[in-house]
C-alpha cells in the first residue's frame, strides 16, 4: 500500500509504496538506488574545470519501519525513516543529519540532498531535482468524541 509521496523542487513526484523495512534508496548510481530507489543528480564543475556530482552514489534513504522494531514495544503507527548514507550530507528541514544517523519524517517535512546554505552563487545552489517535501498518505486515524452543547443566554 501507498505510505508516502516525495514532490520535487522541479515539480516531479514519487510514490513510496515499498515493503516494510525495504529502503527506497535515492542517489546519483544506477546500480545502487534500483530496484527500489530514484536516481538524481547535478553534475556540476569543480575548481579543475571537471564535472562531479555533489550527490553519493547511495545518498541516503527512507524506508517505513515494521511495526515491531527490536527491542521496543510495537508502534501502532510507525513514522517513516530518512536515513543519511552520503558524503556530503542530507538536510531535514535545514538541519544537516550525522551519516547514518535516522530521523522520523513528518508531513511537510523538506529533505535537501546538498548544503542548503552554500552559496547564493546560481551554480552551486541546491538545483530543484535534489530538493524535496515529504508527505505520509496513510490515512489517518481519527479519536472521536462527543460533545455536549449547553444552550447559554445571550444579553
């Protein structure tokens, strides 16, 4: 079933819709993010006039836990995972993840996969293909509750 979609700067969306504990790999290596993942990258010049990708082969990945992780207690709604797995950093809402380091994604979350900060220099600004908002599209579960209403006198 469908759990997340990825909307891109450049207006291109993607939907999660893997396994549980399956990564959806996203990077700049065919052979690394396929199967199950999306390749992406920015091929820019270095100072030696060569072209390079700021953009890990693997450069990082989400994937929805199962619901029993090891260890803990069984979540009724598990969050989804980004997890950093590059060189260069990925950003969780302008905060840079540790690699390997795993955060929870929440609605509206955006993930950069380089240094939002840079440079307002249009050649090396992160390009709208490595930019992207997270959305969960499981439904939700809605707590009902009933409400009294009490008639109140009016002046």
């Amino acid at each position: 079933a469908n759990w997340g979609k990825l909307a891109f700067g450049d207006e291109s969306e993607l939907d999660l819709s893997l396994p549980p504990n399956t990564p959806f790999v996203i990077g700049c290596n065919e052979k690394k993010c396929l199967p199950h993942g999306h390749v992406v990258t920015d091929n820019i010049k270095d100072s030696f006039g060569k072209q390079r990708s700021r953009v890990s082969g693997a450069h990082c990945n989400i994937r929805l836990p199962s619901r029993l992780e090891t260890g803990e207690a069984p979540q009724p709604r598990p969050q989804p995972l980004l997890q950093d797995t590059s060189t260069n950093g990925t950003w969780l809402n302008f905060q840079r993840l540790e690699r390997n380091e795993s955060k929870a994604l929440q609605n509206g979350d955006l993930i950069k996969l380089v240094n939002p900060d840079a440079s307002q220099d249009e050649s090396v600004k992160c390009p709208e293909n490595l930019l992207f908002t997270f959305s969960d599209t499981r439904p939700m579960n809605f707590i009902s509750y009933r409400l009294r209403l009490l008639p109140i006198d009016l002046p």
